[in-house]
C-alpha cells in the first residue's frame, strides 16, 4: 500500500534552515515526479517539484533562491532544504505527486517563529 510519511519539521527562527524528508513506499518512486506542497490556511499550495530522474525541478516564485527539492531513488525517499526561512514559510508540509494523485501522509510540521 501507498506510504508518504514526511519529517524533518519543527521551530526555527527566521533567517534559520530545516531539512524535511518523505520515506515513500508502495508505489515506483524511481519513475514518478514529485512534489512538496504546504498548507497554512484552507489551500494547500505546490511548493516545488522534481522529475524522476532528479535533473529537473521547478519552484514556486516565493521559495525560489532558498528552498532546494532533492530525491534519493536508492532509498525512495524526497528531500526540500529549506534555507533563509522567513514567518510567511509556517505551514505543514506535505509531499505526493504533482497531481496529487496518492493518499496524502501526515505532514510535517514547520513554524518559523523569534
């Protein structure tokens, strides 16, 4: 069965950094594009994704330049390296696919706060 569990979150002051992780199983990893989103409010919004072989990816205008999405295909699992992080970047963080096409996991949580 389909497994998405996210870690890595917690406090942080701003301007500080984190590393959330996804162990994902139950599906071919290796072969599917994926995606971190957040959500702080009623949305939950697409953050940045990255294709299955790792050498493309694409961010959302307000993490680009400080968040870096990255993926292990050995381990199955997906990495975003949050850097320079900012009060606007609280939010529980979750990954899937692109199109949002697994059962979603628990989600991590981030709050970026002096």
């Amino acid at each position: 069965q389909v497994q998405l569990v996210e870690s890595g979150g917690g406090l942080v002051q701003p301007g500080g950094f984190l590393r959330l992780s996804c162990a994902a199983s139950g599906f071919d990893f290796g072969r599917s594009s994926m995606s971190w989103f957040r959500q702080a409010g009623p949305d939950r919004e697409l953050v940045a994704t990255i294709v299955s072989d790792g050498f493309n990816s694409e961010y959302a205008d307000y993490v680009k330049g400080r968040f870096t999405i990255s993926r292990d295909n050995d381990k199955n699992i997906l990495y975003l390296q949050m850097n320079s992080l900012k009060p606007e970047d609280t939010a529980v963080y979750y990954c899937n696919t692109p199109w949002s096409t697994l059962d979603w996991g628990q989600g991590t949580a981030v709050t970026v706060s002096s």
